[in-house]
C-alpha cells in the first residue's frame, strides 16, 4: 500500500513563460483574448446595382397541394386529429407572398492561450525562430459560409517544464481510495461483518483492493500521462463563423423570421464578394432600405474583433398561402408556407388529450 503524497494540482503553470515571445507579451493561463485582424484591403468592386424586374410570381398554390400538407401536418402531431384536415372545406385560398431579404457575413476571428500536452519526445522549438504573429499562422480555410473552428500550435512557442500537477512524479494519489489502495468494504460497509457473521467479501478486514489504482494507491498522472515533463507552447484558436441574419419586407400572415428561416422560395437575387454593397435602386425600396443598414451593421460590427473573408446577399420570394377551411360549421385558418410546403395552424380545432403530460 503506497502513501504517496496528496498535492492539490494548480490550475495554472508557475509562471507565464510566453512574456517575452514578441507578439505574445499580455498571454497568461486564462488566454490572451480575440485578436484584432489587421486592417482589411478596400474593396474594388463598383456598386451593384438591383436586379431588373423579372418574373417575380408564383404559380397559385392548387387545393390539393394545400390538402396534402394540412394532412402530413396533422398526422406529424400525436394529439391531433385528423378530421379537420380530410373533411374540413377549403372555401378559400389567398397569397399572402412574402420578401425575404438575407445577409451572410463569413468571418474569421483568432484568439491565443496557454496550453500544454505529455512531453512524448518531441524537440522544444522556444528561441530557435521568431515565432509568427497570430495572424501570420498559416491556416486552411474551411469551405465559404461554413462554421469551423481549429486549435493549432504557434510555431517557435514551445518549451518543456516539469508538469505542474505531480510535480514531475509522473503519478498522484490515487482519488476513489485516497491514496490508501484500499476501500471500504462495499458489502460490509467496512465494519468486517455482516448479519452477526464474518463477511466473506473481505474476510473480515472490512476492506477491498482499490481497483482504480490495482491497489496501489497511485495512479498515472492525468496531466503529464505518467511522462513527468510538459511541452508548453503557445495555442491559437481559429474560428470560422458565418453570421447570418433575415429580414421580412411585407409580412402579413403574421408568420415570423423564425417560422420561415427553415424554408425556402424563390430566388430573385443572389451576389457574393469580400464586401458586398447595399442593393442600390432594387425595384422594391424596402429591401434596398434593409439592405443598406444590415450590411453597415454587419461591416461595422465584425471587422472589430475578426477578419471578414466573405459577404453574401439574396433576395428570396417565399411562398405563403393563407388557407380558409370550414370543419362542424365553423371556419377555421391554417397556412402553407415555402418551397417546402409547410403548414402553420396555431388554432387546430380538433386535438386529444392523450399526449398531454401531468
């Protein structure tokens, strides 16, 4: 049975080893924070213009299209009925189509920290280089518009120190027995006897072998993975991140930008470049109006703390149907939006009470 010493392992190496990597000097344990990129070239695109007008309908969605998606709407829910949606009558159908205006901002954004792994033979590089500044690390992009993030190794950052949490024994006490190699026994409680006899687990010794530790009391280092040394190095994080924001223009269905952010329509216009320009002269001035001030704010507000790589805006025509219905004499309303054609019926008249949790 070992009594090796029980340390509490610090959250933090013993001192910051990076204040004098050029670059780096404000780096501590807890991270150095984002980055501010450098500064962005001008972008030389001219103005783009709105599209011209086209052919901006869509086909009048037909009573058995609207029939259908009530249907698989009512059979997707376990309370609901399906009388309204096989027996109700359409009596009416009216467009109620709706703009949707979307800005996409691709952004790269870098942040620093300390961190470490088990020294497994590798040479420390501290010193033998300048080491790059974070926005000097080479990186491979991620597809455009995509979320990504990676942790890569700064070059020239590493060192080895003696891990902090053994103090370079390569094993701590081990925590299920407390260093003891043994535990309690689980059958007796640790008392040796059961029911007024000897209990037979342990023999009456009232303890059983840890089997965490194999009954040693140790256990390899968590830390440093028994190695006793650290390869400390500098950690930069890339994220890539595509922030994406909606915007309705003539909206009167009453459904919201989250109900149609799943959905698709029409597309009317699409453009992408490193910085996009708002739609200038766009046939419908609410959408050039939107368009100017989103892509203001986005430009405004990510090129703070990150690089923006890429810009995209459409403009979408998103088909919705307002259907009026009649079930038991009385008239109800449901509505079939986007490409996909789903239904929105926030009053469904006939439900159960057989989902319904206590």
């Amino acid at each position: 049975m070992s009594n090796a010493a029980v340390y509490p392992p610090p959250s933090a190496p013993p001192a910051n080893m990076f204040g004098n990597v050029p670059g780096y000097e404000g780096i501590a344990a807890g991270g150095g924070g984002y980055l501010p990129p450098p500064m962005p070239a001008e972008p030389i695109a001219p103005p783009q213009p709105g599209p011209a007008p086209a052919d901006w309908s869509i086909p009048s969605l037909s009573e058995d299209v609207a029939r259908e998606a009530f249907i698989s709407f009512a059979s997707s829910h376990c309370c609901y009925r399906s009388d309204p949606a096989t027996d109700g009558v359409i009596t009416n159908m009216e467009p109620c189509n709706t703009f949707r205006y979307r800005l996409e901002t691709f952004t790269e954004s870098r942040s620093t920290e300390w961190a470490h792994k088990p020294h497994e033979g590798e040479q420390p590089d501290f010193y033998t280089q300048t080491a790059p500044q974070p926005w000097e690390v080479r990186v491979t992009p991620p597809n455009l518009f995509t979320n990504h993030k990676e942790e890569i190794r700064v070059p020239y950052t590493s060192s080895l120190k003696e891990c902090h949490s053994c103090h370079a024994q390569g094993t701590m006490a081990c925590k299920e027995c407390q260093g003891n190699g043994y535990k309690p026994c689980f059958v007796c409680n640790g008392t040796g006897t059961k029911n007024d006899e000897t209990c037979t687990r342990c023999n009456a010794s009232g303890k059983d072998r840890c089997s965490d530790c194999d009954a040693h009391g140790t256990k390899k280092c968590d830390t440093c993975g028994g190695k006793r040394q650290l390869l400390t190095y500098i950690q930069l994080k890339v994220e890539w991140t595509n922030h994406v924001e909606d915007h309705l223009v003539e909206q009167n269905s009453g459904l919201t930008v989250d109900d149609l952010h799943s959905v698709s329509g029409k597309e009317l216009f699409k453009n992408n470049q490193y910085l996009v320009y708002p739609l200038l002269g766009f046939p419908n001035p609410a959408i050039a109006q939107v368009s100017e001030r989103l892509v203001k704010e986005h430009q405004s507000k990510h090129a703070q703390n990150s690089r923006i790589l890429q810009q995209r805006q459409t403009v979408e025509l998103i088909p919705i149907t307002k259907v009026n219905y009649k079930w038991k004499a009385d008239m109800h309303v449901y509505f079939v939006y986007g490409n996909e054609h789903k239904v929105s019926a926030s009053n469904y008249p006939a439900t159960c009470c057989c989902c319904v949790i206590m």
